[in-house]
C-alpha cells in the first residue's frame, strides 16, 4: 500500500474517531508493525503541515489527534460550539495543580497543602478534569483524586510525566489551558 493511501487512512481514523487515537489501533487499520506506523503518523504529520490546511496533528493522551490551532480557533468562535466554559478560578487551578502533581491524594491532603479549603475538586469533577481514583486506607477511607484523560487533553499533555517542573511557590498553570 503506498503512503498515500496511509495517510488517506490515518487522517480518516483522526477525523472520524474525534478523540487521541492510539499508535496501536493505527498500527492494526495500517496493518503495519509499531515502527512503521509511527513514520506514516510522522510523514502525514509533516503533510498536513506542509499543507496548511487550518489544522495539526498533536500527540496528546497517548494517541494521535487532529486541533485547530489557537491561530486559527480564535477566527472560528462562530462555528464552534459548545462555548467555551469560563476560566478556572486561581483556587481551582491550584487545587487541580496539587492533584496532578501528587496524585492520588485525598481532599484532607489538598487542604492540608494548600492551607485552605479544597471545595473547589466538585467544579474540577464537573468540568472532568478529575475523578476519584479509590479510597485512602487512613481512618475513613476518604475518597483519593486524579486527573483524568480529559485532563491531559485540556493541557495538552502526553502523559502526567510532561508536567513542568515544579519551580518557586508553585505552578501557574492558567496559560495552558485550551479553550
């Protein structure tokens, strides 16, 4: 199969599945081995680019998918829909910022580092950035947070090990949020 009808098949796979698609499912439409699928993932990647056809290719999630660039989204408010869901409050990033980095943790261990109140997990619920994971074996079992995939997509992220570094009082994390 030539490398055009890979790419006529990875770029149906991104668009019709809407959501990261893994390297694996790729490798199985392709009928190619784990190597061979990541270069035609590259080569269209590099197509789509080299096109300028108003969308990328981003490796998010553990999978492949296809984003409008901010650039370009800006322009596009019109069209899309739902609206976007208002910012985070600077009390919702941080306790969602405590939850990515010490995941799973529960809310007494969110309050404690925080040195305030961690009511902010249910909006962070709502908006399925995170979910609970289990129960603490502490007196109580209280209920233990984490992100969710969700999550790694709103940020961009491949996986939790590309959160930034922790540096000073804490991250900042409200200029990587999408949307």
């Amino acid at each position: 199969m030539p490398g055009e009808a890979f790419r006529a098949l990875i770029g149906g796979a991104l668009l019709a599945a809407g959501r990261p698609v893994r390297l694996k499912e790729l490798s199985e439409i392709l009928g190619l081995g784990p190597e061979a699928t990541r270069r035609e993932v590259l080569a269209f990647k590099e197509a789509v680019q080299a096109a300028g056809l108003g969308f990328e290719v981003e490796e998010v999630a553990g999978g492949v998918r296809l984003i409008v660039p901010p650039g370009v989204a800006a322009h596009l408010a019109p069209v899309l829909s739902p609206p976007a869901l208002p910012a985070l409050s600077a009390a919702a990033l941080e306790v969602l910022a405590v939850i990515a980095y010490r995941q799973p943790v529960t809310r007494a261990e969110i309050e404690a580092m925080r040195g305030g109140s961690a009511g902010t997990v249910v909006t962070l619920q709502e908006r399925e950035l995170v979910k609970v994971v289990g129960r603490s074996d502490a007196v109580g079992q209280p209920l233990l947070y984490g992100t969710t995939e969700r999550f790694l997509l709103e940020f961009g992220l491949e996986g939790l090990e590309a959160l930034p570094p922790l540096a000073g009082d804490g991250p900042d994390f409200a200029h990587l949020l999408r949307g």
